[in-house]
C-alpha cells in the first residue's frame, strides 16, 4: 500500500507528461505555462536570487559544486537539478538537504486545487516546486540546473545574477534549432 507521499509521486508522474514517460513529446517550449503557474504562488522568482546553470553536459555537477562552496560560505542555498537519481526529492535540496515528503504532499495538493485549464509538464510543475519551496525556506540564492535548454527552457523565467554554461553539444538540435 503507497503512503501518502508515494501517492503524490505517483499523481506528478501519472498527471503530467515526462521526458522519463513520454520522451521528445513531453517537451513544452515555452514559458506561458510556467508563468501562469509561478503567477498562481504569487511569482516565487520575483522574490529570489539565481545562479543559472546550462549546457550540454556537466550542468548538474556544476550545480551541485556550485551549491555546496556557497553553503560552506554560509549562505542559504536553494539547488534545483533534474533528473533524481534514487528519489525524486533529490531534486530540490536547500543546503544540501532534500526537500521533505510533507513538502511535496502540501504543493502536491495545492496544485490539484488549481484546476488549471492548460496542460503544464512534469518539469514545469517540478521547477515552479524548487521556487516555491526556496522562498519559503528563505534562500538567498538559489542555483537552477536548465532542463531541455535554450531560450524557451521553463527555467529562463528567472532573472540570474550569474548564468554559467558548461560545453554545448548537438544533442537538442531537433529541439531547439
């Protein structure tokens, strides 16, 4: 029998369309979707500090070094990485610690209060999680690993402070020109 939390992993997975679901299809180019979400928790970004990290490959690793020298600095660090090796909190960590179960149940039942009349995507939904859950922690900068990249990557709805870019290969071409 799945606890409560399992029973909101699974809702994410089942409710929104993922790269690990649906492949290329999942992709959503654009930000109206995760505007119009952010605007619906009264516009997280607006109220955080970003590093943005893109590329090809390395980008989560830069993160995660990223993340973890400020901490030692003693700031407070929103890091957002995608995917989750293990568990899918493993996604959304403030100084090094995974955002709790609890956590993800109460935005989990919050969206579905929503009743959105668009159809966001799992990284969407994940994304606008880390903004949420880092304002709430009062993070003083958070560090963003871009999912698909490019321009129209639901993370460029984020004003940063420093944007890294690790090497650039063709590996979304088809995607992103």
């Amino acid at each position: 029998m799945l606890n409560k939390y399992e029973k909101s992993i699974e809702w994410l997975f089942k409710q929104f369309p993922s790269f690990q679901n649906l492949g290329a299809e999942a992709y959503k180019p654009g930000l109206s979707n995760v505007i119009a979400l952010l605007n619906s928790f009264e516009n997280p970004q607006d109220k955080l500090q970003f590093i943005h990290i893109a590329g090809t490959n390395g980008k989560g690793s830069t993160a995660s070094f990223t993340a973890s020298i400020l901490t030692e600095l003693k700031e407070k660090v929103g890091l957002f990485t995608s995917p989750h090796i293990f568990d899918f909190r493993e996604r959304i960590r403030v100084n090094g610690k995974k955002i709790t179960e609890a956590e993800v149940i109460s935005f989990c039942t919050k969206i579905k209060a929503l009743k959105l009349d668009f159809e966001p995507s799992f990284f969407e939904i994940t994304f606008v999680l880390s903004l949420v859950h880092f304002q709430a922690k009062n993070c003083s900068i958070c560090v963003i690993e871009t999912g698909m990249g490019g321009r129209l990557d639901a993370t460029n709805c984020i004003l940063p402070k420093i944007s890294v870019i690790t090497n650039i290969g063709m590996d979304h071409m088809k995607f992103l020109g």
